[in-house]
C-alpha cells in the first residue's frame, strides 16, 4: 500500500483507554463534539450497562461543554440498560452504524451540530472506527479495546487486518 492509503489506517492520535485522552487539549485544538464507538471503547462487547466511571467520564464531559454522541455497529435494540442510560445523559445513540461507511458519521456530525474539523472519532478499531472517520477528514483517536471478547469477525478477521497494519494491542 501507498503511504496515502496507510495513513487512512492511521488514527491521528492514540492512547490506552478514553479515560486517558487529553480533553483539554482536544478542546483547545477546537474540538468541540466527540462520537464515541460503545463496544470495547466505552464498555465490554455486548455489556447491557455502563459502569460508574465511565457514566461519570461522559457526564463530566458534557460539564466541560463537549458535546456527545454514540456511533455503534452493533444492534443496540435489545440493549434497553445502555440505551436508557444514554437518554439519562442526554447522548444520542446512532446504530446500526455500518462504520467504516460514511452516512453514520454524516448523521453524527449533523446530531451534534458540528463540522467535521470540530469532532473526533474515538474507537477501538482501524478498519471500522479509524479508517470511516479518516475518510471523512475527521480528527481520530484509537484505544485499546476493553475486553478480549468480541464479535467473531472482528476477532477473527478485522484484528487480523489491524496486526497486517502494524498495529500492536495490550491486552
Ligand atoms: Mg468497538
């Protein structure tokens, strides 16, 4: 692959977990809207609920004026826990995504009344998370996922691809 096409695999910036991203810096730099991935970034694949820390990450979020929405490929329907809690605080949920396709994050800039220079995407995976926000020009930032357990083609094909990109996980 050309460099071009490998920096659409390249998040813009990394870190182990979204507790540990620089917000303040984020905002200086003129983001103002975040559209956060659920499964493995926010919450272990499939859990029907978030944890304390986390609920509290994202409302002390919005305290600092950012402004919140879910972008997720999974089927959330059935998951009432997570999407009552999104609607407590106030998150609007976007699902099924089809990440890395482009309508998602079209809908997620337009939910949060942003332009795409004022967002970043934060996800646990390149070729869903990374590579749809990078083709859109959005500022993307990857995580370490959660837990081990995830959907049998992420783990069995999607983190295949990411190990080809270069991409080494803790876990
Ligand atoms: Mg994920």
């Amino acid at each position: 692959m050309c460099g071009s096409q490998l920096k659409l695999f390249s998040p813009r910036e990394e870190g182990p977990s979204v507790f540990e991203i620089d917000y303040g810096e984020l905002w200086r730099e003129g983001i103002r809207g975040l559209i956060l991935d659920l499964d493995n970034t926010l919450c272990p694949w499939r859990a029907p609920s978030l944890d304390g820390e986390t609920e509290e990450l994202l409302s002390s979020l919005k305290g600092k004026g950012f402004r919140l929405c879910i972008l997720s490929n999974g089927r959330l329907d059935r998951r009432h826990g997570i999407l009552r809690e999104m609607e407590q605080l106030g998150i609007p949920v976007i699902f099924p995504a089809r990440k890395p396709l482009p309508f998602g994050f079209r809908k997620a800039l337009k939910t949060l009344g942003v332009r795409k220079g004022e967002a970043a995407v934060i996800g646990d995976q390149l070729l869903t998370d990374i590579l749809g926000g990078n083709l859109l020009g959005i500022y993307t930032i990857l995580v370490e996922p959660v837990s081990p357990h995830e959907h049998p083609f992420t783990r069995l094909v999607s983190r295949k691809l990411e190990k080809l990109l270069g991409r080494r996980v803790r876990r």
